[in-house]
C-alpha cells in the first residue's frame, strides 16, 4: 500500500532546465513545491571537480550522468511494419539522470527559434502553395508567436549566461552576428567566445563564398558573469571536456548551479531524489489530475504525492511516456490519424565533411562547448528559395570543435587501414591537423513518425517501454543532398590536403552510434484539442492543472538545438502559471 | 548536430574503408613532443595478471593488440601500452558484466538499425567470439589465431573486420569486432587509471595533453602553432 | 614531469612588483573573476574552491572542509603576496597538478589589485 504525503501545490517531475526554472519560479512566488527526480543528487564541488571530471571512457563511453537502459529504455523501429525491439544500450540520443538533467552535460548551444517555425505550415503555403507540403508531412502552426517569447528568450539567455554576438536588435541589424535572426530586445549578455582556429579558417572561407557566418550562441560564460538571479559563473576555461560533463568551473549555465539551488534555498521547496515517478493520477471526472504516484528507488517503498497541480518536466522522451502511462489525452493512431498524444515525433538529420590540411595545428582537444561558426544561409536566410529544391525546412552549416577527445575523435583519410602502423602514422599526423565542417537540419513531422506503448517489452518497474517509430522521409534525403553539396562545394574552396567529403545519409535511421539529444514531439502544443496534446501555455487540452515543459511540445524540429525554446517555454508557462493560472485554476485558452 | 560529422559519420565510413586499404600518407611526423623532463611517474599501471580472460583468451588478446598496435615510432606494442590488461578489466567489471545493458527478452535478431539484440553481456560476446575465430583459425590454418603468423593475422582481422568470416555457430561477426575494436581503442586512449594507454603512449602519439586543460590564453598563444603538451593524467592529479 | 616554478618569474616580481601599492578597489571588480568559486566569508564551506579569508599568511592547502589536491598539500608554500601573484599568473606552472580550473591572469598590475583587495578584506 503506498504511503499518502501530504498535499502541496506542485509537484514537479524531473529537475533539469525546465522542472527547475519553474521550481524556483513556483517557489519564490510562494507556492509549495515538491520535485521528484529519478536520478540520483551530484554536487559539482564533490562530483564535477579535477582531476576525475576528466575521464572520457567514464563520462563519454560508459555514459555516467546518463539514463541507465537496464532499468528503462525504448523500443525502437523504423516503419509500423517493423517489430519494434529494445534499445538495449545508449547510442542516438542520451537523455540524462541526474539532477540538472541532461543540462548537466549539454553543451550550451542556445538559439532563438522564430515564426520560421512556429508559423510553419502558414508561411509554406504561402509562398510555395499548399501542395508543396506532401499530404503525409503533418507539420502544424505551434499556437505561438515569436513576439510573445522574445522576453523569456532574453530571460533564458541571461540565467543560462549565454556568450554570442546580436545580429538584430530592435531591427538593426548588427556587425559580426547573424543577420538573418529575428529582433532582439538587447545583445547577449556575454560577448562571443574567443574563436579558435577551426571556426575562423572555415568564417573566412563562408565570407569568400558570400555567406554569413557569425559566431554560436552558447551558454559558456566567455567571462566571469553574474546571472540576475545572483548565480555566479567562473569564466569558461576551454577545457574540451564540455558535452557529456558537468563544468568543473560553474562556467556552462546549468540548472544544478543556476535555479536550482534557489529553489532549494526557499523552505517550501522540498526535492526527492531517487524518487521514480510511475504515473500521473486523474481524479474520477478525469479532467483534473490529483498527484502521482512514485518509488523510491533506494528501497523500492510507493508513495502518492498528491498536488493541486502537476508538472510534468522530465526528459522529452519520458514525458510523453509518463502521459502514455497514465492515459492522459488520447493515444495518436497513424492508421486513423486521430489521437493527439505520441504525434509528431521528430528527430534532426545532417551531414559532415573532414578537411585535412598538412601542417597547420588545429588544437582539437582546446575549446568550448559552443566553440563553433555558423551560417544560416540555407536555414532561416529568406532568400534561401526552396521552390526548385522541393523540401521544407532548413539546415545551418559550422564549423569549429566541441570535445574531440581521443578514444571518439580520430581523424584519417578514407582508405587508411584500421591498424597496424600505418594506421597509427596517420592517426599521429592529422589529429591535429584536421577540422570538420558539419550541416544539421531539421526533420519535419510525418504521419508515420510517432511514439507509443510497446505490446510487449517491459521496464524494472513492470510499466510497458515506450515504442519509438522513426525513420528518415523524402523531405529529409533531398535536404541532406543539398547540405552535403554545399559543405563539399566550400569545402573546396579552402584547398584542403586532403577532404574526406560529406555525403547524404541513405540508410534508414538507427539506434547507433550516437547522432543528437534533440528528440522532440509527442505531446504537442497547438490552437486547438483536436490537433495538439496542449495549449499554447503548455496546459493539458484534457486536465487543467497538468502542465508538460519540454521539447516534446515542438510539433516539428528544426535545424537548431532545442534548449534555447524550451528554456523560455519554461518561463512562459511559469508566467501563466503564476500570474493567471493560480489565481482563476482552469483553462488557460 | 555536430556530433554527427564527429562520431557517427566519421565511424561508418571508417569501418567500411577499413578493408579497402587504398593509399595512404605514411610519412611519419615526429609524433611525440615533450617539453618537460619527466620526472618521477606515478605509475599508474595496473598489476600484470588476468581477471577475466583464460589461458586460450588471453593469449589471443595479447597476440591481436600487439597485431594491431606494433611497436614502432609512435608507440610500444599493445602488451607494452596496458591493452591485454585494459580489455581484461573492461570485461571483469561494470561494463563487461553488462550493468547497463537492457536484458529482458524476448530476444530477436531484428534489423541493423536496431542496434546491439545479443542475449550476451560484452564479457559473454568477448568469450564466444574468441573461441569462434579460433574454431576458424583452426579450421583454415590448423592452429589458434596467436601462433598464426603476421600474414595470417592479417587475413583473419580483415576477414573479422569486413564480415567475409562467418561463425559456424550463428554468432554475429560483425557485433563481435565493433566490440573488440571499441575497446582496442578504448584502451589505447583512455586515461591510464583503466590499465591501458600505459604511460600516456597513446597521448603522446597524437599530441592529446590530458587532463589538465586551463586553456583560456592557449587559444591565442598556440594559434596555429603545435601546443607543447605537458601530458597529464588522473593518477598525475591524484 | 611538471617544471618547477622557475627563478624567472620570482625575478619578474621581484622588479617589477606593485603590490605595495595595489589599488585594493579596482582588486574588487577583478575578484569577480574568482566569485563563482571562492567565497569570501569566513568559514565559507561547500564551494567550488576554498574560502580565500585570510589566505595571505596561511599555509597551502590547510582550509578545514575543502578537498585539496595532493599537489596542494605537498606544495609546502606559505601564501605571500609573491606566491600568491606567481599563482594566479600561472596556476599550473606555480603548482603544477593542482586542480583550480583557471588559466591565470597574465597583467602583473591586475594581480597586484587583486592582490591588494585580498589583502585588505580578507583577514
């Protein structure tokens, strides 16, 4: 019999970026808050310190802030003819499970998505016709307008310490940033990183090309930085150990040094660790959600949190399963096509070439997370027609190094052997003498695409797996054809010893090696019940007072990392939360 | 998505060329650049004997690292940098056993795209596919894979690496050498607290300096310049 | 392997030194560059780095609560101001293997601030 707790006013699941922005927002505001989360607690100070921080095999190969498949993990298959079989170990994507999140060991990639996106379907249709969008794409409008996100993109941009250089502010447009970006109220609150040589050899070659390079947003401080909540960050020490750790110099914005401590500092805020939530509990009308249930996983007792309203802010992927589990909203069904929870999975899709130049002296193993140069001249550029080409959506192109650390990064020439002398002669001479130049493109909603329970595989805890069904369109194949000829083609330009050129995948999507930790869809936010899991403040279409934060409310996926949005969705929805929702508890639509 | 360029990308194709072994710029470039003189090391090896391997395995690890990673100017052999006792361990601890692994049947082959499907923890595949190379070993050259000669080696490891050998026994060749390979690998480049990489042989091949890593002003001051690496490891810390 | 601080910069220091005259309040704004790691309160615990109050004068590595490296404890140094300015120029080059992720502030006039405000705060 699981034992009651007492009734709070939240309770949150999962304490990354988005459980903890609303964890400290919910509790300065007064609330009584309660977050669960599943992993286990990490101390920067003890867990992220010299010299044990260091160890790739550790953190990058054995992945030791990540989610453990033995306890939990998909099903996975490329086409609803497929028997979907478990993901048995990481590889493509690698949610995190600690507290922070995947936060922790996220490299600080943070963009600004516009109405490129949010207006999708509107804008094709009307500059391309309603045809051009292929009758099994099920991309949508989001519900949501850039105008009304601009403030809490700045709000995320300043907690997160956030390093880049304004393209556009207030329409004017800037020296050195992205002119293709949507307005800015003000600049980044830190100046760019220091470029390193890689992105600067591949800027110069953009600029000869007539393209529009400028530097990568990302949340590393490129100096010492207070954040307007007090955090304080060390500057970014362009270690090269940045995805897949923690920053052992509070420089990589984070939620576990940033809003979480807040939340914790404040006596109605209380976190559970360890603390594995099973599902979300509906009261007998089934409109309202009273709480959850959850294990302790140190002991395996059940306990029932109940709350006067539920956030549901776990990693993407793990909240659409939670919704799954606890049979909230209808399950999508790609057959009928009706059914809004599951929709809309997507992915991201790219492309990569290898330049090798004899003689120059890279320093892989020096830089930032976000130490890269980017162009969007084929991704949000409004020039970029896509009429002749036929496909929808964009890809940036960059170039720089982020955490090219020995055992996953080794570059040689196709057609080196895989040992032996030979292989270790080219191995030693081009490490440090080579750079990339990488494409990373969106993936557009398709009616196949889409979660739901597994019929047969089972977690620890005795719950269905969630069944991921993916695999790369049309749209997808002639996007990365396109982003390959124009890396090969720059690429070129810059007379490279050797090019090891970039090439469209054809293969269909798989479970390995590893690609992106940008899964997003499955309960998607939209205008209208019929079409989306939520409303535009991220509120449950089916139970009021069950919000769910995350990039599982994009109903597309675009070139860009996903945090940026998903940050300021958290602040979004706390804004509701507070200023309305709290005040008149119903539909917020 | 850089990550795509970087890891995935770059793996496929290697393994597919792998085979292919077409030219190749050899020229050996002065690999290792010290600046420092060394002082007294920690010694950060772990101690000689097997934890996992038996008499037959570990004598076709030793004779494949050292296949694999000769002694030559850009390193000692695989036995002398730690690699028998890297892959030992890796298959005695967390990893070999299988702690993160999703073990719940049923079991079914499925496709490529779904991954690693085998009802068998690393240090059960790494069992298996030993005793099947030597049972082709055996079969094609009378005699196990560490008394083949290099030539025979050679063919082997290719025939391995390529897939042209199958397992009379239906185990997978192919998911037997991305798990050997990884952990070659893995143990010529992890940090040497794991018993490979002995004396940092693997950094210095590369120039990677380790651990320490304040790099703030190296940007600049090693703007295209070789960085005199001062290579560092965990133990060198602790 | 490490090198041993070298006569070099003590030499540097010592002709070109102002620390006697460092300006303790521009030291304060350089500070921050510390912040996010060391608290400046006495007792401070549970930082990234260890508490700096009343660090001149105090032996290396004896702050109660905080896990030093081993290269910190055996470093022998009594922190003085020429220590101190060698340290925060070159972290690793004064005590090689220490752990403090911070590559140094390369302007002899900001540590000398710096330095200053240590000084006049911190004890």
């Amino acid at each position: 019999m699981a034992k009651v707790m007492k009734e709070v006013d939240a309770v949150i699941i999962g304490l990354g970026w988005t459980g903890g922005i609303l964890a400290k927002e919910l509790a300065e505001a007064g609330m009584s808050v309660v977050a669960l989360e599943r992993g286990t607690m990490r101390d920067p100070a003890k867990d992220y310190a010299l010299p044990n921080i260091r160890d790739e095999l550790r953190y990058v190969q054995r992945h030791d802030l990540m989610m453990n498949t033995a306890r939990d993990t998909l099903t996975i298959r490329n086409n609803p003819s497929q028997e979907a079989l478990p993901m048995r170990k990481l590889g493509s994507f690698l949610p995190g499970d600690v507290v922070g999140g995947s936060a922790v060991h996220w490299s600080g990639h943070t963009w600004r998505w516009t109405d490129n996106e949010f207006k999708i379907r509107s804008n094709y249709e009307a500059r391309y016709g309603k045809k051009f969008i292929p009758g099994d794409m099920t991309i949508q409008d989001w519900g949501i307008t850039y105008a009304e996100l601009e403030p809490y993109y700045d709000k995320f941009e300043y907690t997160a310490a956030v390093s880049g250089k304004a393209g556009n502010i207030r329409g004017k447009i800037q020296a050195g940033g992205n002119p293709f970006e949507a307005p800015r109220a003000r600049d980044y609150p830190l100046p760019p990183l220091t470029p390193i040589l890689s992105s600067e050899v591949f800027s110069e070659a953009a600029r000869n090309a007539g393209y529009h390079p400028f530097p990568r947003p990302s949340a590393n401080a490129s100096r010492a930085y207070v954040n307007p909540d007090g955090s304080k960050f060390g500057a970014c020490q362009y270690c090269g150990y940045c995805q897949r750790f923690g920053c052992e110099a509070n420089a990589k914005g984070s939620p576990h040094m940033t809003v979480i401590p807040i939340a914790m500092s404040k006596p109605n805020f209380e976190l559970r660790a360890n603390a594995w939530v099973t599902r979300i509990i509906k009261d007998a009308s089934g409109k309202r959600v009273t709480g959850v249930a959850y294990t302790n996983v140190l002991n395996g007792e059940e306990f029932i949190q109940p709350a006067s309203m539920v956030l549901l802010t776990a990693y993407a992927i793990n909240n659409v399963h939670l919704m799954l589990l606890s049979g909230i909203g209808k399950p999508y069904d790609p057959v009928s096509q009706t059914g809004v929870i599951g929709k809309n999975y997507c992915y991201q899709t790219g492309a990569g070439a290898t330049l090798f130049f004899e003689g120059r002296n890279f320093n892989p193993f020096i830089n930032a997370g976000g130490s890269n140069a980017t162009m969007d001249d084929f991704n949000i550029n409004p020039d970029f027609d896509r009429g002749q080409l036929g496909f929808v959506g964009g890809y940036s192109i960059g170039a720089g190094f982020n955490t090219a650390l020995p055992i996953g990064y080794r570059p040689v020439p196709r057609g080196t052997p895989q040992w032996g002398t030979e292989w270790k002669a080219a191995t030693s001479k081009w490490y440090q003498t080579a750079m990339n130049i990488g494409a990373s493109g969106g993936v557009m909603a398709n009616r196949y695409n889409y979660y739901d329970l597994d019929p047969t595989y089972r977690n620890a805890f005795g719950l269905p797996l969630m069944r991921m069904t993916f695999d790369y369109k049309d749209n997808e194949h002639k996007m990365g054809r396109h982003a390959a000829a124009q890396i090969n083609a720059l690429a070129k330009t810059m007379n490279p010893t050797h090019l090891n050129e970039a090439s469209a995948r054809t293969d269909p999507w798989t479970v390995v090696p590893y690609q992106s930790t940008h899964n997003t869809g499955g309960t998607i936010m939209g205008s209208n019940p019929g079409n989306s899991a939520l409303n535009k403040y991220l509120q449950s279409w089916d139970c009021h007072n069950l919000f769910v934060v995350g990039a599982n409310v994009f109903p597309h996926n675009a070139s860009y990392n996903p945090t940026g949005p998903v940050g300021a969705l958290a602040y979004w929805t706390a804004d509701a939360i507070k200023n309305r929702y709290v005040k008149n508890p119903g539909m917020l639509v | 998505m850089k990550d795509i360029e970087k890891e995935g990308f770059g793996r496929r194709d290697f393994l597919k060329s792998a085979v292919a072994g077409g030219a190749v710029a050899a020229a050996a470039t002065a690999a290792v650049v010290t600046t420092q003189p060394a002082q007294a090391q920690p010694a950060g090896t772990a101690a000689s004997g097997y934890a996992y391997l038996n008499l037959d395995e570990a004598a076709f690890v030793e004779a494949m690292v050292d296949h694999m990673v000769p002694a030559d100017q850009y390193s000692p052999k695989g036995t002398d940098m730690g690699l028998a006792i890297f892959i030992d361990r890796a298959l005695a601890g967390g990893w070999g056993k299988g702690e993160r692994l999703y073990m719940q049947g049923p079991w079914k082959p499925g496709v490529p795209s779904q991954g690693y499907q085998l009802p068998l923890t690393p240090a059960e595949l790494y069992r298996a596919g030993i005793a099947a190379t030597n049972a082709h070993c055996a079969k094609t050259y009378g005699k196990t894979f560490d008394r083949l000669d290099a030539k025979q080696k050679q063919e082997v490891l290719i025939g391995l690496s390529s897939a042209k050998i199958t397992f009379s026994d239906g185990l997978p060749v192919r998911v037997f050498w991305s798990t050997v390979y990884q952990t070659v690998i893995e143990g010529m480049f992890a940090d040497p607290i794991y018993g490979g990489n002995r004396d940092k042989a693997g950094w210095k091949m590369i120039g990677f300096p380790g651990v320490i890593a304040t790099h703030a002003q190296d940007i600049i001051k090693y703007r295209d310049k070789k960085f005199p690496a001062d290579y560092t490891s965990i133990s060198d810390m602790s | 392997m490490y090198r041993k601080i070298t006569i070099a910069a003590a030499m540097l220091f010592a002709m070109g030194a102002v620390h006697a005259d460092g300006d303790a309040k521009r030291g304060q704004k350089l500070f921050d560059e510390c912040v996010a790691c060391h608290a400046p309160e006495r007792g401070a615990t549970g930082g990234v780095g260890p508490s700096l109050f009343g660090v001149i004068g105090r032996k290396a590595g004896e702050v109660a609560d905080f896990r030093y490296s081993p290269a910190m404890k055996r470093s022998g140094v009594t922190w003085n101001e020429r220590d101190l300015d060698a340290y925060i120029e070159a972290p690793q080059k004064k005590i090689p293997a220490n752990r403090m992720p911070y590559s140094g502030m390369p302007e002899a006039r900001d540590r000398a601030d710096l330095i200053a405000y240590l000084n006049a705060t911190f004890k």
